[in-house]
C-alpha cells in the first residue's frame, strides 16, 4: 500500500466540480445528527479555505509501474493514479535569591472533583488540517472553549484525533491552541489529549529528513517532497520549533476511552506494532527516537493506509482490533466521510455531512468529516446512540 489512496481521476488543482469516485463496496451505515447547542449565536457554515484544491494526493501502488519508471521534470518520483501512465512528479537565566511572599491560595476556575466523583463528558474531534477558524467555531458550539478561545468546558475530557496540519492555512497555530487548551483543562480538573496521525509523522519527517533520499517505489523521493505533495504549507515549517517537535513526538498513536478504541486511521497497521497500547504507544514512540529514516517511513506508510472497516471484512477488521487492544467501538478520523460512504456531490457543491458517520455493524464510527474539501470539522460527545 503506498502513501495515499487510490482513485481514478487525478488532481486537478483548478479544476471544477469533482466526479463521484468509484470505491468500490461502500460501507453500510448511517449518521449521527447532534441536536443543535441552544444559543449558539452563528450560522452553519463550511470551510471555503483551499475547498477540494487541497483533496488527498493519489498514488499509484507500490510497483506498479516499477521503482525505476521515469518521472517528469519538476516532479521527481510522481506517479499518476491507477491505470494511466507515471509522471514526475528559552534562554535560561540565573535566579536571584528567594524572595519572602505569604503563601497565596489558588482558585480554580472550576469546582474540583469530590472524591469519588465520576469523570467528566467525553468528546472527540476529527482531523483539523489547519483550519483553526473552524475549529475554534466547532469547540465554542460544543461548548468547550469560550468566545476568546480558552477553555470553558470544567472536567470534560477531550480528545483530538491527529493531523493538525497541512492543507489548511495554520497548522501552527492549531497545534499552539490545542497544547493551550491542554494546559486550561489540567488547571480546570478535566484533560485535552491527542493522537498521532498520519500527517504528523510526515511533518516531522519533512522537518527532520528534508530532502533526504527514502527508499520507496511508489515514487516519492523525500519526506520533504512526500509533505508537499499532501497539502505541506511552508510557512507552517518555518513556524515549526522545538517545543512543537517534543509535543509532537511523544503523542500516542492509539487510546482506550470507556470502551471506545481511539485511532487516527481506519487500519489495521496498528498491529504491526504491539498487542497492548502500551506497546503501540511506546514502539511508535522509540521508533521516533531512535530509527533511521527508512523506519519512519514505513509507518507512514503503514499509517495511511485507510478502509479496513469498509465493505464485507470491515466488520472483522473491526473485530480483531478490538479483541486485541479492547472496547467495544473504534473511533478513527483519516478518511473524509464522503470518501468513505461515496457521497460527493457531482455538481460541485460542498458535500452534506450532517454528524459522525457509524458503520461496520455499529462497531465503527468516522469523524473526519472532509473540512479539507468544504465538508464539515467534527466534535462529538461519546458515547453515540
């Protein structure tokens, strides 16, 4: 399986309205619509930053053209989508001595837990991709930031599901809001955590590899020319700085949340990497640390992988993982609901995705609501009915 997904068409970044793509078996399954917070003050609306300019890169299979097919100049290693030829693609200071202070008592800005008292609500959002408007707009609907972007939500605790950023315009400032929000909820007795995801490996990889030859067949020559081709933003990695690398870094890659096994990708790659969580988390985190870039690149490829809970094995996949890490339902962002149910629009027009999208026997549920091609940003409170 090679970097990205296979569709026939290929990207056109000015072109018009988008064909429906053939998928193959669409997975059975239905929408979860929240009912509307009461008093939210703003209209609905989709994201128009880079619309479907900034869809998944398509790649051919590994070896389907061979690993010395040519490529065009300007794009090295590109290949076309399946069926059609290649193409080219703080400084530390010295503390003076103690100053005498009475002691000053410290007031939360929400009541603690008394002891014994159960954890707050649950709540997760799908892929962000750098469209912190639409962000900051869906946590103030669910009501878990206020009108000037801190937290507001108490002991809720929150999940993001991975890929903070390329494609959209501030990658950057997504990630700075969501280690804020980290901080806030702490403070308030609840917790903001994240997963890793596909794009965040590949960012890191551009920032740490640059141009750094990889080898790969599917063409693709360098970390650096990987993350440009899937929606890369410059100014994003020159905002990039080494508070962000550390954070970054040390995400887990999977999470188990009353029952609900939290994932970036809709795959079974996981299992390639451990038997418990644990062992996931720290295997992806040793790796990071220590492997070469060979390594990283294998699980990026391994992590963009997607599908595995679709069609007529989707509810088996689905199976294993959870036999294997626990819980009853996965939860994974990764693949943009239209792709995954088929359902985009012929016309151009943004394509209607009213809430989560649960699938395989109910044992699924899909939170990447395609803001990256006018689609809707997700954040739900678990557990759905």
């Amino acid at each position: 399986m090679t970097p990205e997904d296979l569709f026939r068409e290929p990207e056109h970044p000015h072109s018009g309205p988008r064909p429906r793509q053939d998928l193959d078996v669409l997975p059975q399954g239905s929408y979860f619509e929240p009912a509307e917070p009461a008093g939210y003050p703003y209209e609905e609306t989709y994201s128009t930053y880079g619309g479907a300019r900034y869809l998944e890169q398509h790649w051919a299979p590994a070896g389907q053209f061979g690993a010395d097919a040519p490529a065009a100049p300007g794009q090295p290693g590109h290949y076309a989508p399946t069926g059609q030829a290649p193409h080219e693609d703080p400084p530390t200071i010295e503390l003076g001595p103690p100053i005498d202070t009475p002691p000053v008592e410290v007031h939360f800005p929400y009541p603690q837990p008394e002891p014994g008292e159960g954890p707050g609500p649950l709540f997760v959002i799908g892929d962000v991709h750098g469209y912190l408007d639409e962000l900051l707009a869906a946590l103030h609907q669910q009501g878990l930031i206020d009108t000037e972007g801190h937290w507001s939500a108490g002991r809720s605790r929150v999940w993001f599901l991975g890929d903070f950023t390329d494609r959209g315009p501030d990658g950057i400032g997504v990630i700075d809001l969501v280690m804020q929000l980290a901080a806030e909820a702490a403070a308030a007795g609840g917790y903001c955590r994240a997963l890793m995801g596909n794009h965040e490996l590949l960012f890191l990889g551009a920032s740490r590899y640059g141009d750094e030859a990889v080898q790969s067949t599917a063409g693709t020559a360098s970390f650096l020319a990987a993350w440009r081709l899937n929606g890369g933003q410059q100014h994003d990695l020159e905002r990039l700085q080494p508070h962000h690398i550390s954070w970054l870094s040390r995400l887990p890659a999977m999470a188990l949340e009353d029952g609900h096994l939290l994932l970036h990708s809709d795959t079974t790659a996981y299992l390639e990497y451990g038997e418990t969580i644990a062992d996931v988390n720290d295997a992806v985190h040793a790796l990071l640390a220590d492997e070469g870039i060979d390594e990283w690149w294998d699980a990026f490829r391994k992590f963009t992988k997607r599908f595995a809970f679709r069609g007529q094995a989707g509810t088996m996949a689905a199976q294993e993982l959870l036999a294997v890490y626990g819980g009853y339902r996965v939860v994974h962002g990764h693949s943009p609901i239209p792709y995954l149910t088929g359902d985009q629009p012929e016309d151009g027009t943004p394509p209607h995705v009213p809430g989560p999208y649960i699938y395989a026997d109910e044992l699924a549920i899909a939170m990447d609501g395609g803001v990256t091609m006018d689609g809707r940003l997700l954040v739900a409170r678990l557990p759905l009915n």
